[in-house]
C-alpha cells in the first residue's frame, strides 16, 4: 500500500469525528446567541424608560402624610406637630404628566393633601394657637389639611378639628367633642390677678370667635352654649350640623 493510499485511510477515519465536533460546537453557541440578544433587549427596554422619562413607581409614591395628635396639648405637642405640618408642606408638590400614559404631555402640579388625627382632652390655649394658626397658612399657601376626629376632641382641640379644609373634616360615629369656657388659676398682688383676669377673658372671646370662624355657630351661639353649662357634650351627629366636622367615618 503506499503511502498516499495509508493517508486518505486515516482522513476517512478521522473525518467524521470532526464534523460531529464542529456540529456540537455550533449547537452549543446557540444558547449563548439567545442569552446575548436577552441581554441586548433588556438594555433596549431600559434605554426607553429612559428615553421617555418614566419614572419607575418607588415606596415614596405611598409616602406616608399623616400626623397624629394623641394626648394633651402641650408645648412640646405643639412644636412636634408645627415642624411635621412644615416639613410635609414642604414635599407637598409633585410634578406629573397631565396624561399618564403621555409622558410628553404638558406637566401639572399637583398638591397632595396632610391628614391629622385629633384625639385629646384639650391643654394650653397658646399651644393650640400656635397649631392653628400654621394650620391656616398651609392651607392658604399650600395644601389641604384633612382633620379626623377620633375617640375624644375636647376643649383646645375642637378648634383643631374644626380647622382642617372645609369637606375633609371627619369625625368618629363614637368620638365624643367637648366645649368649655377657659380654665385658669393665679395667685399674688390684687393687681397681678386683674392682669390675668384681663388675659382670661381675651383668650375666652378670641377662643370663641376662632371657632366660630371655622363652623356654623355664632358666636353669641357659643357664648349661650358654654353660659348654660360648664362642659358642653356633642355628639358626632350634632358636630356635622353645628358645622365642626362634614362627615362621619
């Protein structure tokens, strides 16, 4: 046999074992092609949402905007619900498409609202004006200020409740509000007490007309209320005619 004879036997031998492995090689890139062009369509879809401005929905859409007030009204009371009723103030507006599925549509602010449960037995008159009266300017400047009235609303709290945004002041079926006439104690020099007495009687009327400015009582109707007896109870019913609150919850 010569030697080019032994040469093409050895070529027939081998030659089908390397079409098998150049056929197993080429099977065994395929899925690495797929994963490429998975990978590549992933980065496509990413490059839209970016394209286009969608901003992905994240936990802070659920931002939670409710301010508790439990308990007595007290100075520290006060300074904690004031810096809460500021800094949501401050995050109050988000800028969104008038058209949700038109992200280059014209832009819209919208504000979004403040909730305060109200559940307390009263405390100082300059504590709950002080709430007041950055209640007011939110609401003037900014936003809604939706008030709920649960469990109990009594004294410096009615006014509280009554303050929040016309139409979004709720009230429990089972909260009990309260009204009295302002409570004080002093002592010292005959001259000292009349001084206080001065100041008592100005923080009673301006207590008075306060609440007369966010409901549907008078304030000759209060001042015929708190005369009759020393702590006025109403019920949840008779808040929503008397103007205190628009709805039971």
């Amino acid at each position: 046999m010569t030697l080019k004879a032994k040469f093409d036997i050895i070529i027939e031998m081998f030659l089908p074992k390397i079409k098998r492995n150049k056929m197993t090689k080429r099977v065994t890139s395929q899925p690495k092609k797929k994963k490429k062009e998975k990978t590549k369509s992933k980065i496509d879809e990413n490059q839209i949402v970016i394209i286009n401005n969608i901003q992905p929905s994240t936990a802070h859409d659920n931002e939670l905007r409710t301010i508790n007030l439990y308990g007595d009204i007290t100075e520290q009371k006060a300074a904690d619900v004031v810096a809460a009723l500021l800094y949501l103030e401050n995050s109050s507006h988000s800028i969104i498409p008038e058209d949700p599925l038109n992200p280059e549509s014209k832009e819209i602010i919208v504000a979004k609202s403040i909730s305060m449960m109200v559940s307390t037995h009263g405390g100082t008159a300059s504590d709950m004006f002080s709430i007041l009266d950055v209640m007011d300017m939110v609401k003037e400047r900014t936003c809604d200020v939706e008030t709920f009235g649960i469990g109990k609303v009594m004294s410096a709290g009615v006014p509280i409740l009554a303050a929040g945004t016309k139409g979004k002041r709720k009230v429990g079926r089972n909260c009990r509000i309260m009204l009295h006439n302002v409570m004080a104690g002093t002592g010292g020099t005959i001259f000292s007490m009349e001084n206080e007495l001065e100041e008592i009687k100005w923080v009673q009327e301006r207590y008075i007309e306060t609440l007369s400015s966010y409901t549907k009582l008078t304030p000759s109707r209060i001042k015929k209320l708190l005369k009759a007896q020393r702590d006025v109870y109403i019920s949840s019913e008779e808040a929503i005619k008397m103007g205190i609150a628009d709805e039971i919850i």
